[in-house]
C-alpha cells in the first residue's frame, strides 16, 4: 500500500468523499482502537459535515480494553455513537445496524410519516488507510469485494452491498489521510502500522515506543525484553535488547537498525500485548 502525501491528492481524496456523502444517509467512520485519536482525519467534521456519524473503533482486540471503554464515553460525551469491533474476527459486527437505526430514528420517522415507503439505511465507510475497511466490508458482505480503493485512478461503478434487510453499504470506502506533522502522531502511525516505517526514522519510532511503553506499560519491557526501566541513555536498552535477540555485527557491536526493527514488528505485531497510544486528555488538549 503506497500513501501519496501531496495535497492534490488529499484534495481529490475529499472530493470523492464528499461526492459519495451525497448518496448515504450515515457515515461509518473506522479508527484504530489503539489511536482512536491519531488515526482520525482532523478535518473529518467539515469534510462530512451535518451528515449522521457512527464511529467504530476497529482493531479493538489489539486496544487496552479499558481505555477503548474510555474513548467510547468520550465519544460519547461528543454526542458520537461510537463501538468497539474487530473485523477481522467479526466481533461486535451485529449492533452496528442497531446502532445506525437508533442515531437515524428521527429521520426515518419523518420519512415514514410523510408516508414514504421504508427502505435500508445508505451508508458509506470512511477512514485513513489500514484502518481496516476492506475487512470490514468484506465481512459486512459476507464475501471478498475486490479491493481497488487505494489504488488511485482505478475507478468503476458504486455497488451497494446489502447488509441484511436493512443497510445497504457503498463497496467502496472513503479514503480520508491522517495528519502527521506532530512527530509523535506520525510515530504512533507507524506503531500500528498505518504509515510505511519508511516515511520516518525507524530507530526514532522505536525510541518513541520503547519510551511509551516504559511509562504506560513497564511490566510488559520487563516481561519480554528482561528491561527494569529506561535509562536516560536510551542506547543503554537499545543494546541490551539488541544482545537478548542476536542483533549483533561482526565484532559483537548491536545493529540498532535490526533491533529497532524488532522493537516496531513486536509492537506492532501485539507481542507486547494489546495497548493503546492515544489518550483522552490529548484530544481534550486539541480541541481547546
Ligand atoms: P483498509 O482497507 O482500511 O486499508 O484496511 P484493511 O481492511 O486492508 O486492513 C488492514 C490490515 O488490518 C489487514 O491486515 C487486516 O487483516 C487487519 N485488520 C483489519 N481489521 C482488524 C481487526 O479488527 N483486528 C486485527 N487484529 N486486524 C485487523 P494485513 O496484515 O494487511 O493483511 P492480512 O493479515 O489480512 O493478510
């Protein structure tokens, strides 16, 4: 998967978005359980405006399940409906037409009233990639739609995959972009593997998630790296876990590109266990 970060490509980006808003009646907006915040496109309000939004907070198997909770109420508190889902494994697929009936009530009333026959919610995915909205269309659809999304140019008609009786999903998502120049949102982009390591420092990536995971969840560095904690000279680390996993070069000195690599893989990968990187009080700072 290649991102383009030019702004020509953003701009068209928004503009398929906001042409196939025009044909739904909600929008589903995929996050990372684990950057429920990074993960999201910052100008996601004014690209889809007053259009009714179910937030879904995917991947949620590889999230701290207690602040996942916490990003619920958050949402929550925002007047959003948001709801943890794996979509991989199909968890917590069945309320996600429950919940669009509920935030499309009113609508659907006045329409009913009107004496307008009654028909399936329209709704469309978006979010940055990787997210996963091919996964979860796929599991929507109960088949493999094919995925031509992220590949730009490649254009063919909309379908409309029905979802049950009463949903009726675009089968191809929005691609919105996530915003990266605060450096530590790039770096939690790369953590979960939403961005290509290659677009920055890799060793700078691994700093960060080896400094993350000393203050957020130390027991873990101990459990898989034998690390006590780390020190101020973070190298100190570096080369004890570089000894632990082999990366050595010739003349016994650590390879710290090698090691930082394992450092990313293994968080990435959920070897560290499930965790996440965005918190409350950091949207709450944003938003002031
Ligand atoms: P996108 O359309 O938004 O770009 O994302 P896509 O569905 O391609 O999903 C990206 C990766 O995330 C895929 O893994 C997919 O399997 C994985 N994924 C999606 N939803 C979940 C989830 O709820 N939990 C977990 N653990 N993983 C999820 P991949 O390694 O790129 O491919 P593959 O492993 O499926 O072959």
């Amino acid at each position: 998967m290649t991102i383009q970060w030019f702004p020509g490509h953003m701009a068209k980006a928004r503009r398929q978005v906001t042409e196939k808003l025009k044909l739904v009646d909600i929008v589903i907006e995929l996050v990372d359980a684990r950057i429920p915040l990074s993960s999201r496109n910052p100008m996601i309000e004014e690209i889809i405006g007053q259009k009714p939004r179910l937030v879904l907070l995917n991947k949620a198997d590889m999230a701290d399940t207690n602040r996942t909770n916490q990003w619920i109420a958050y949402f929550k508190e925002q007047g959003i409906t948001a709801l943890a889902v794996n979509a991989q494994a199909g968890k917590g697929l069945q309320v996600i037409v429950q919940a669009a009936k509920e935030i499309l009530k009113d609508k659907f009333d006045r329409m009913k009233s009107r004496g307008m026959r009654p028909r399936a919610i329209r709704a469309m995915i978006v979010g940055i990639p990787n997210v996963g909205k091919s996964t979860l269309i796929n599991r929507l659809a109960k088949k493999n739609i094919a995925k031509t999304g992220n590949t730009p140019g490649v254009t063919k008609a909309q379908q409309w995959i029905k979802v049950g009786k009463e949903l009726e999903l675009l089968d191809t998502p929005g691609i919105l972009w996530p915003k990266f120049e605060d450096p530590k949102v790039g770096y939690k982009l790369a953590l979960t593997g939403a961005i290509k390591d290659t677009i920055l420092n890799l060793q700078d990536i691994a700093v960060y998630g080896l400094r993350f995971l000393a203050e957020h969840y130390p027991e873990r560095l101990e459990e898989r790296y034998g690390l006590e904690e780390i020190s101020e000279e973070v190298v100190d680390s570096f080369d004890k876990i570089g000894a632990k996993r082999g990366c050595l070069m010739a003349g016994g000195e650590v390879n710290y590109d090698k090691t930082s690599e394992i450092i990313v893989r293994d968080i990435r990968n959920v070897q560290l266990g499930p965790m996440t990187f965005d918190f409350i009080g950091e949207a709450e700072k944003d938003s002031e």
